[in-house]
C-alpha cells in the first residue's frame, strides 16, 4: 500500500496551492473527473486543557483522474492551520491541495421544509375550522341546557327531564372528547413547524465548515485517509480524590485522579477513542520578550501636540494587543514523555456536543503517607493533620480541585497546586481535637525615651503551649510570625527569653517563622514569642500585612 499525506502549513492560500499543483500535473485547476462527497466518521480525540485535536477517517473508491473530494458538517471552530491529511492507497494517490470553505446550506433540504411548512399551515387552519365548529357545538348544548324562562319556558315531567339531562350529558362529552383531540392535533403540529423553522429569539447555530481535498489519483484505487484538525470548544480538568485511613497499623492514603470532560465544539463525539494530554496548547510558544527598564527622576510630562498625542495611543493600542496576558471504573494508562503525558481511556466513549460533562477515572495509588500537624496559633488555635506523600506516575500533577475523605468521613474540598513528578505534596485532613493549643499574651511594655534619650520602645511577649492528648508521639509544627522592618529608623529586635525558631523563614513569607516539635504521649511543650520594636520619639507605628 502506498502512503500518502499531506499538511496546511504553507502560508498560501490553498486555491493558490491548488492552482500550483494542477500546473505541475498538467490539469486544470477546476477540471475534476468526479466531486465525490465522502461520508466520515470521528475516530479519534486528543483533548487538551484548552482545547482538541480531532482525527476523522473514511474510505473512497477513486478512479484514475483528478477529484474534489468534500467532507462536511465540521465545526465552525476548526483551524485551518492545523489540518493534516494522511492515508494509503494500492495506487499512486497525490492531495495536491486542502481548502476550508463555508458549507452552504443545502437548497433541496430548504425547499423542502418551505413545502412541509406550507402543508402544515393548510392543515393546521382546517383543524382549527373544526374546533371553532365543535366550540361552537358546546356554546349550543350549553344553551339548551339552562332553564328556559318567559313565552318558550315550559314544564317537563321528572321523565322529560331525565331524557334531557342525558342527552346533554351526552353531546357535552362527545364534544369535548372531539375537542381534546383537535387541541392534541394541533400541538403535534406547532411542535413540527417549530423544529423546522426555529424562532427568530433564539441563537441561531453557528455555521458549519466543510473541508475541499483536490485529488490526483495515477490510476482506479481504493484509498483509506484521515482528516486531522484542531478545535476550540472542548477542555478537561483534572479532580482528584484522596482518601486516608488512619485506623491500621500504618496510615494509608489513596489517590484518585479524574477528569471532567466537556465538549461544545458543535460536532457531537459517538464511540470515539480518547486521550487525555496534559499540555496546555494555547499556553504559548516561547517565553515572551523581556526588555530592559532605566530608572530617573518623576517629572510631570509636558504637553503633547495633539497629533503626536494620536500616534502615540495607536502605539500604545498596539502593544497591549501584542503583549502576552500574564462497580470498579477502568483506569487510563499513561503514556509520559519527557515534556508531556497521555491518559489512555479504556474502550471507547461517546460525548455529544453541548451536553455538560462527563467524569472519567484515570489512576489510582496507594501511598504511605507521613502524617504531621501544622498550627498557626495567631489565627486559628487548632491542629490540623497534613499527610505528606510523593507520587510514584510518570504524569505530572496538574493544578484542581480535590476531596478530601478521612477514615470514612467526608471533611471538605480544597485545591492543589501543580507538581512535577516525584516531587513532594502536602494535604490537610482537617482538625485533631486531641491537641490541644493555648496561646496567651505574657506582658507588653513600653517605654518611653529617658532624658538624654530619643528613641521609644515596645516589649511584646506571648506563650504557645501545645498538649499531646493522643496515646503515641505526633509531630506538629507550630507558625509564628514577628514585624518586619522596611524602615532605616524602625528597628526589630528578638529577646533573650524567646524560643528559638527550627525554622527562620516558612514558605519564603518574610517574618514568618516555625518551631518543629515530636510531642510524647500526655507531653505539653511551651513556646514563647518575644521582640522588642524601637523607633524615633514623636512617631506613630502601624502594623500592616507585607505584601
């Protein structure tokens, strides 16, 4: 089998392209042996964080000669850069060009339902000529039901009036069982005429795309290609479970990573295979340019003649618009590359357009955690349990939503952040109440400068006691956090009696700083805080958050 592809990436236009090619073939461009309307099917899906990459396959029967072979109803999203041709035939098979057209609506399809529209009308206005007539019906019986008073009132005896009780009683319910129908009828019909012809208010569809392959072939072959295309509209994003248990000998955690998966590319996905790929495509190319800067003095700027003050907002339109803007479920086996991975999703899937997501298991692991507690008195006089942990796969961990589930028990959602492989990962479980933390103010003086003096100063101090209440050892880390001085004349100074920190600086936060404690059984540990501040007499100090 001879193969044979071909690839949009030439900035020609494809006529141009296509008159090109049938010069070097000796054809004429517009001169076709057949214009073959080829049936595909969607085979294949490689979804992106942000968008898709669709492989459409069908098969044509081509004789000897050159073809315009037209796939249609394709996504209006479809980037024409992107599409890609590929296949094998028995014979010689040459695509000397690849256009991207606007499909045209089809004009048979429209004066038919023209007809069907007019038909339902017709039959529409007889129905309603017959529940007029049995409306009126009704009215009549209605009439002749009520008692009858002046010249045409007249007495019936209990027989007479027996007889008539029934015969309205009949022709009421003949008539409103003949109503009920027509009024069925008629809703059939305005369903019918209303899917044929949408309202004027609602979003009309976006218009479809259809793809124009000119082909040569060297003689009559048989020929199996695929249409490659990129599309916007569909995503996925990863969620994850994490379930630990704490009740055994050991802790154990569980991993289960899933992604949602959403698609509205207008194109619906029937028994397609899928992959999941962890690269983001509309990310960027290459890292942006990076100028230099100068630094001088503030001046006010001087007036600008008005047509200069024109050139330079063009120019400064310009470059914000090309600056960049900072029952078991079947998993998905990995295939991982130095620069990117895919989940493979088991079997085949089905995923029409526009109709909310769907949730799909990819991996699972099962880790032995490190368990520790983290504090952070100031705010919040709680333990809580963090698991720590590596993950062993060869796919990154991308940035999502997680749940979290401790010994059976729901506690909460949270999100976490993006990791490369093997590198390291902490989760809170929520609150252990069987440690217990205090955290009090010890004393606070100031002072006030003597007389040779001219600096004022503030002594705080505050004292962190932490219980072990549990029956094994734990461990806990326990944040603290002093001022930071940004100013020359304000001085920050620790005191003799203050703990000393295991850990100066806490996630690169300026004045944030740790005591790490292993906390026997029944142990109670205590830590104090304590600084003194100094600044130039006849100032006022204020405390706010660094940025």
């Amino acid at each position: 089998m001879i193969k044979t592809a071909y690839r949009q990436s030439s900035p020609v236009s494809p006529a141009g392209l296509a008159f090109a090619s049938a010069l070097l073939l000796g054809t004429s461009p517009l001169a076709f042996a057949a214009n073959i309307d080829a049936p595909s099917r969607i085979e294949r899906v490689t979804l992106y964080p942000d968008g898709a990459v669709i492989t459409r396959s069908f098969t044509l029967d081509l004789a000897a000669g050159s073809h315009e072979i037209r796939l249609s109803d394709l996504p209006a999203s479809l980037d024409p850069a992107s599409l890609k041709v590929e296949g094998g035939a028995d014979a010689k098979v040459l695509i000397s060009a690849v256009d991207v057209q606007p499909q045209p609506k089809n004009p048979q399809k429209l004066a038919e339902n023209a007809t069907r529209l007019k038909t339902l009308k017709e039959a529409r206005e007889r129905l309603q000529d017959k529940l007029d007539a049995s409306e009126g019906r009704k009215a009549m019986i209605l009439r002749l039901a009520q008692p009858q008073e002046g010249k045409e009132a007249r007495l019936l005896d209990v027989e007479g009036w027996i007889k008539a009780s029934e015969a309205v009683g009949k022709g009421l319910q003949a008539v409103n069982e003949e109503m009920r129908g027509l009024r069925n009828a008629l809703a059939r019909l305005d369903e019918e005429s209303a899917a044929l012809q949408p309202p004027a208010d609602e979003a009309m569809p976006e218009p479809l795309r259809r793809v124009v392959l000119a082909v040569e072939a060297g003689a009559n072959t048989k020929a199996s290609l695929t249409l490659t295309y990129r599309v916007e509209g569909a995503s996925w994003q990863p969620v994850y479970e994490a379930r630990l248990e704490t009740r055994g000998a050991k802790p154990a955690l569980e991993i289960t990573r899933r992604a949602l998966v959403q698609q509205k590319t207008g194109e619906d996905w029937a028994d397609i295979a899928l992959r999941l790929s962890t690269l983001a495509v509309a990310r960027g190319t290459a890292a942006p340019p990076l100028s230099g800067e100068r630094i001088g003095f503030d001046e006010p700027p001087r007036p600008m003649p008005m047509a200069r003050i024109e050139v330079q907002q063009k120019a400064d339109m310009a470059m914000r618009q090309a600056a960049p803007f900072a029952v078991e479920e079947p998993g998905a086996p990995v295939e991982a590359t130095p620069y990117q991975a895919e989940f493979v999703v088991p079997g085949r899937i089905s995923l029409p357009s526009g109709e909310g997501e769907k949730n799909l298991r990819l991996a699972q692991e099962s880790i032995e955690p490190r368990l520790t507690l983290k504090t952070v008195p100031v705010l919040d006089p709680t333990a809580y349990l963090e698991a720590g942990f590596t993950l062993k796969t060869d796919a990154p961990l991308l940035a999502g939503e997680v749940s979290l589930t401790r010994d059976g028990a729901f506690i909460g959602k949270a999100n976490v952040e993006q990791a490369a492989p093997g590198a390291p990962i902490r989760l809170g479980f929520g609150a252990d109440d069987r440690i217990s933390i205090k955290r009090v103010p010890v004393s606070r003086e100031g002072k006030e400068p003597n007389l040779l003096g001219s600096t004022r100063s503030d002594e705080v101090r505050f004292r962190v006691d932490v219980t072990n209440l549990h029956g094994f050892p734990v461990e806990i880390s326990i944040l603290e956090r002093q001022p930071v001085s940004e100013e020359q004349l304000i001085t920050v100074e620790r005191l003799p009696d203050m703990t000393k920190p295991d850990l100066e600086t806490v996630e690169d936060q300026r004045g944030v700083f740790a005591w790490l404690a292993t906390l026997k059984p029944q142990e109670m540990k205590r830590f104090t805080n304590a600084y003194r501040l100094r600044w130039p007499q006849g100032k006022t100090t204020r405390i706010t958050p660094l940025p």
